[in-house]
C-alpha cells in the first residue's frame, strides 16, 4: 500500500545542497566567480546542481571535485563515462575510477555479471546510493544490483561523496558514504545517436538515444528516449547474459516559475550463473580459471539448471517551484521494482571437488515426505520481489546572509521472498529440509520449504540545516536529522526458523551535523565536517525463534571527522583530504544458551575507519592530460582489549593514474586501477590474503562525419588475479573469484 503523500524534504547530498545555496546567494564571492575569466567560470555538472570551474583540467579530468563541497568527492562526467568505458559498464565499474573505490564480482566480464563496490573498506550496504537523489536498494538490507537496475546508457554524471553528508542526505545507510547517480539530460537541442559494438567472449550491444530538442509547441518542453540491448556468451564457461533497457525521460515547464521533469526506466536481465558462484580450488586446477557451469544434466552445475530472470522498474515525478524570490520548493514522489526469479543448482562446489562417491551421495533426492532417497539432482527455486513507494519534498528559504533548508521523506516497501527445494531432473519437490513444529499450533513446516516470507519496511526521516555566511566565501551549515525506521515480517514459514512467525522492530536515531566550506579565492576551497551516520539493522535479525530477545539491538553508528582542501587551476586540478571513523554497534549473533532460544542478534563490535585521500589532473594546452589518485585506508577492528586486525575486502590502499587526449576528431585514455593488498575474510588469516592486482583500460575513438569509430581494450595487461575469497563450509569448499582477463570490443557511433 502506498504511504500518504506529505510534503516531506530531501536533498541528494552534502556538497548539492551547498552548491544549490550557493548558487541562489548573491554574494561578494559569487560575484568573484562571475568576474573571473571564461576559463575559470564556474559550471553545472550535468544531471546535477553540482558547480564544476569549467578549467582545461576539469574538461578532461576522469575525476574532480567541487569547490563548494564539503566533504571528500569524486565526480565522474558523461564524456569519461562514454570516451573511456566499455558501454556495457555499470555503476560500480564508472565509479572504481575514484579513491578508496574497489570492486569484487565481474567475473564474466565488465558489466556483464554483478560486481559490488567497496568504499573506504565499507560494503555494499553500508553506504546509500541514490538516482536524482532517490536512495534505492534491497529491502531485506540496502544492498544493490549493479547491472539490473541503471545500465551506463542512464547516467549522466555520477558523483562518489565519502561521508554521511549533511542532514538531507537521506538513506538507510548514511554511513560509509553516497554515491550519487544523475539520470541522462535532455537537450535544448534535437539529435539522435545510434551505437553498436562487438567484442570479446561473443558479446554484441546496441543503443540509441533520442533527443527531442525544446518542442516550443509544449512551452520548450524536452524529451529524450533511450534504449539498450546487451548479448554476451561470458567469459565463464555456459554463462550466457542478456540485458534489455529502456529509459525515457521529460522535462516539461509549467509556466515561468514551475518545472516537471517526468522520468521512467524499466531493465529486464537474463542469465545463466549459480545462485552461489564461484569456483573452488580444486575446480581452478581441473577446468581453468573460467569456468562456472557445464553441459551435463546429471550435475548441479548443468547451465539449464541455474538460469535468473530479474526485471526492475523504476518512476519519479519530480516538481520544482520558485514560490518567491527567496523560497524554492522541491517535492520527488517515486516508486521501482525489482523481481528476481531463480533456479539453481544445490550446490555447484562439489563437482571436480569431492570424488565420484561422495558426488553420487550428494546428488540424491527425497521425492515424498519421508520416503526413501533416490537419484537426482538436488536444486531449488527462489523468488525475491518487491515494490516501493516513497515521496521526498523540501523548501528552503534565502534571507541573504544565510539560509534554512528543512523536509522529511517518507517511503514504504513490500516484499515476498521464497525458497523451495527441487529435483532439476523431474522437476518434483525435493523433501530434504529439517523437521520443524510450529510451536503454537503444533504443525509441521513441508520439508522442501525453506521459507514463505512477506514483509514490509516503512520510514520516515525529518531534517532541518541552517547554513550560515558570516563572511564572503565563508558557509557554516550546522544540521539536525531524526530517523524512525520500522521492519516486519508476516511469514507462512519464516527464513532460518521454517515456522509460522508475524513480528515487527522499530528503530530510531538523532543524527547531528556540521559541515564547513571556506572559498579562500575562486580557485581554492577548504572544508571540514562532523557528521554521524546511522544504519538499520537487516532483515535477517527477525529469523530467530525469540526475536524480542533482540529488542535492544540498536542501529549500527559511525561519528565521521574529516577536513580537506580542492584546487581549480588554468590547467591542475587538485584536491585532498583525511578522514577518521568511529564505528559501533556492529551486528554479530550468539547462540543463547537457554534450550529453545537459538540464534540471538547482539550489538558487540567496534572498527576505525581512517586514511589520507587526493586526485589531481594536469592539461596541457594540446588536449592531452595526465591525472593520478590515490588513498592510504585503515580499516581495522576496535575492540578493548582485543587485537585490532583488518576488515575483509577492505584494501589497504588504492591507486588510479593514465593519460587521457581529446582533440579534433581523436579522443584516447590510457587508464589503470591499483587495487592494494586486502583479505578475503575479517582478521587477517593467511589463506585469505588476496594480493594486489591492476585494472587496466585503453580506449582510442575516431570521428569521420557523423560517425564515431572506436575500441576498448578492458584487462589491458590480462591479469587473472584472484578478486576476493569467499569461504566455505570447510577449506576444500571456499570459493574464489578471478579477474575475466584481457577482452577487446569495437564499436560505431553514429550521431545525427
């Protein structure tokens, strides 16, 4: 059921907020900016409210920052994006461009298989994600799908802020950071582009994009449309993927003072992988580093048996007002989707692992309830869907010497979650699980259900900032934000505890702030800020048999200090910071040694997060540019008493550097990615030390006419380097994921 709509604020981060008041301001340093030569004028990333000093670094440079930020920050433009990127990249594999990014997960290839980003040392879900300032993610914890939901053809500019950011940066996780998405703009202009390309592993792509221009019929309304198709064989053994996109979007003016931008976008992904990928060992030594699945229907690994379907959607009607001079509403209603439908194989680790006895043991099926084992091939069914609902509004107020900027954001969410055990050989139940009662009624759970599970999420999260200028170039945005965040579950069959279970938690936080940006000229900004992040428990704390003996679980925090500097040059471009992290509250669970009670969900943890941080680019007057960045992370337990030993796949320290040349008709990059020594498992043990690895693309592209030639070179030097570790049961079983090696893609681009 979709919430009331209330007039509810949202802003999409620390630096936007400052820069829209900024903007708005007319003061002393603005007028500087405005005075300044053409070179140093500032301008408006695109997609976003994101003021870039339009310099010849800034036109070229893979990565920047904002003067007006105020905290540390990457911002990647659509010409990086589209120059030196294979277009079947994702979100993740834009923003691995930037400081203290890594990724794990691409096995089959760039954006075409899941990968997850590391920031920091923080995971996936432990930091937001937004698309025009909407947070999105999973509804069981806020992690995310790289290639199911915004494909590259949907992002214009994407824009990393490693910390909480202010008060209205809103989210599950204003915790490890942002990471901010900005839909594809229209244009005043009309065009369209038609794109197509073929490369390595049999992968073939093609896209095109719509532009309708100012339609002056329709008050200088603009459209665009856009849509995508991605066919690959993998670089894994029978990992077949498709993927389909369509995104179209409005920006329609609603008399001199009002505007509606209208934007929809629905992704369809077809795939052949193992719900649980990954190789062993023992599979590496006989079948290679590629492989995956097989052609074998006696195995778990046959690639009909592991086959996922996922389709999202994604809508936001989005009215921006000036109501008077000084006061500017802003009001975002939205809703997306996400299905995945799953079936895979039970366990696709024993194949090359265990010997044939022990494989033929493991490939037996119960086809009735208590009835004898039989030969087949074990496997389940899996369903994951949900729909949310959500507005976001705020209004801000300019009184000249500074300005109030308050709101709230409401959202609601619906999930129906499954697992059911099959044989992939008839197709039959499989009745293998443990026996469960239910402890009210005394009925026994079907013994080939995992779980049956309904829930919902609903919450809310008020914030009110004052920004204030003292001085010229001076702003000091001191901020408040209250959190309340409810969970509950209505399960047939609850997950873990396969019994009947309807509970519910609430969770609530007060989160202060306070940021400072300080223009010292219109080429030099320093900043600092204090903020605390706030970060709701996941849904697997309600799969116990005694949930109330979890009732005081509280939100995992983080306290954030950091302070840093940004540069804007004739030709450099440069800015750095340091960072230092106080995180509590993690979440760990005991066994309670009370008989009946089971698994218990505690707050008993503690980590440090700090590091040094810079990027810098250097344009010459030629076209050509030379960029390097890097961090230095600590990422490390915090526990009295105890040794502190690092986080899992939490690299010490990364490293980004190349070329890059546009001129005329050539446009050409030269780029590596250092991905610095981590651990595959928390504490430091040897067998999950994973080394450090490069990642390295060269693109070049030619105009002739109106068309575009080009050619990407992904894993230039086809390291085959280990990526992370993910372990098992017992060591014979953990699972290792490799880099997809070295793959070559040509494409045309025709523009019209």
């Amino acid at each position: 059921m979709a919430p009331s709509k209330k007039a509810k604020i949202c802003r999409i981060g620390t630096s936007i907020i400052a820069t829209a008041i900024a903007l708005s301001a007319q003061t002393a340093m603005a007028q500087q900016l405005a005075a300044a030569t053409d070179q140093q004028k500032p301008e408006i990333a695109e997609g976003s409210d994101i003021v870039v000093t339009a310099t010849k670094a800034n036109e070229i440079a893979p990565v920047t920052a904002s003067l007006q930020t105020t905290q540390p920050q990457s911002i990647i433009s659509r010409s990086f994006i589209e120059d030196s990127l294979p277009a079947t990249s994702t979100f993740n594999d834009i923003a691995l461009i930037s400081p203290s990014a890594s990724t794990t997960g691409n096995t089959n290839g760039i954006g075409l298989s899941e990968s997850k980003l590391q920031l920091r040392g923080f995971q996936d879900a432990e930091y937001n994600i937004t698309y025009d300032g909407v947070p999105f993610g999973d509804t069981n914890d806020p992690s995310h799908h790289s290639n199911t939901f915004f494909p590259s053809n949907t992002v214009e500019t994407l824009i990393i802020d490693r910390g909480p950011g202010n008060a209205s940066q809103l989210g599950q996780a204003t915790f490890g950071g942002n990471v901010n998405l900005f839909s594809r703009a229209t244009r005043e202009d009309a065009s369209a582009e038609v794109k197509a390309g073929y490369g390595s592993f049999d992968t073939y792509f093609a896209r095109g994009v719509l532009q309708s221009g100012a339609v002056s019929a329709l008050g200088g309304s603009e459209f665009m449309l856009s849509g995508q198709y991605a066919n690959t064989h993998g670089a894994l053994t029978y990992n077949r993927y498709r993927a389909y996109n369509l995104f179209g979007k409005a920006s329609i003016p609603i008399g001199p003072d009002v505007k509606l931008t209208l934007l929809a976008t629905y992704n369809e992904n077809s795939f052949n992988q193992p719900d649980n990928d990954g190789e062993t060992l023992a599979q590496v030594e006989k079948f290679g580093k590629n492989f995956s699945l097989n052609n074998d229907p006696k195995t778990q690994n046959y690639y009909k048996y592991n086959h996922t379907k996922k389709t999202t959607d994604f809508e936001i009607a989005h009215i921006e007002a000036h109501l008077s001079p000084a006061v500017t509403f802003d009001n975002k209603a939205y809703t997306y989707s996400y299905d995945n439908e799953t079936l895979s194989g039970a366990d696709v680790t024993l194949f090359g692992t265990v010997d044939a006895t022990a494989l033929a043991t493991a490939n037996m099926v119960t086809l009735a309830p208590g009835g004898a084992k039989a030969v087949g091939v074990p496997g389940y069914t899996k369903t994951n869907k949900y729909r949310v609902y959500g507005d976001i509004a705020k209004v801000h107020y300019d009184f000249g010497f500074g300005a109030l900027t308050a709101g709230a954001w409401i959202e609601h969410a619906g999930t129906y979650r499954q697992q059911r055990d099959i044989d992939q050989i008839t197709g039959q139940r499989n009745y293998i699980e443990k026996k469960a009662v239910d402890p009210v009624t005394g009925g026994l759970t079907p013994a080939d259900i995992r779980f049956d599970q309904n829930s919902e999420t609903n919450q809310t999260e008020e914030f009110v900032e004052l920004e204030l200028r003292p001085l010229d170039g001076l702003s000091i945005t001191p901020g408040y934000k209250h959190v309340d965040f409810n969970r509950k579950i209505n399960a047939l069959y609850n997950q873990t505890t396969r019994i009947p279970q309807n509970v519910s938690s609430t969770y609530t936080a007060d989160l202060p702030f306070l940021t400072v940006n300080y223009s010292i000229n219109p080429h030099l900004a320093v900043y600092g800020q204090y903020a605390r992040g706030f970060l709701a428990p996941p849904l697997k704390v309600l799969y116990v048999n005694n949930p109330s003996l979890s009732d005081g679980l509280a939100p995992q925090r983080s306290t954030n200090y950091q302070a840093g500097f940004v540069y804007h040059g004739s030709h450099i471009s440069l800015d750095a910071d340091v960072y230092y992290i106080d995180f509590k509250n993690k979440f760990t669970s005991i066994t309670s040694p009370v008989p009946g009670d089971g698994k218990v969900f505690i707050n008993n943890g503690a980590a440090v997060y700090k590091g040094v941080e810079g990027q810098a680019t250097y344009a010459f007057d030629n076209g050509l540019a030379v960029f390097v960045n890097g961090s230095r992370n600590y990422a490390k337990t915090n526990n009295p008493g105890a040794p502190k030993l690092q986080l899992a796949t939490a690299p010490f320290w990364t490293a980004a550097g190349g070329v890059l040349f546009k001129q005329g008709p050539v446009r050409f990059s030269l780029i590596d990615k250092y991905t610095g020594v981590q651990y595959g498992d928390n504490g430091e043990p040897a067998a999950y030390r994973i080394h450090g690895y490069n990642t390295a693309i060269l693109a070049a592209r030619y105009d002739i006419g109106p068309a575009r030639i080009g050619v990407e070179v992904s894993d230039l030097f086809d390291s085959r380097s280990v990526t992370n570790i993910s372990p098992g049961s017992s060591v014979p079983f953990d699972q290792y994921y490799y880099q997809a090696g070295r793959s070559i893609t040509g494409d045309v681009t025709f523009t019209f």
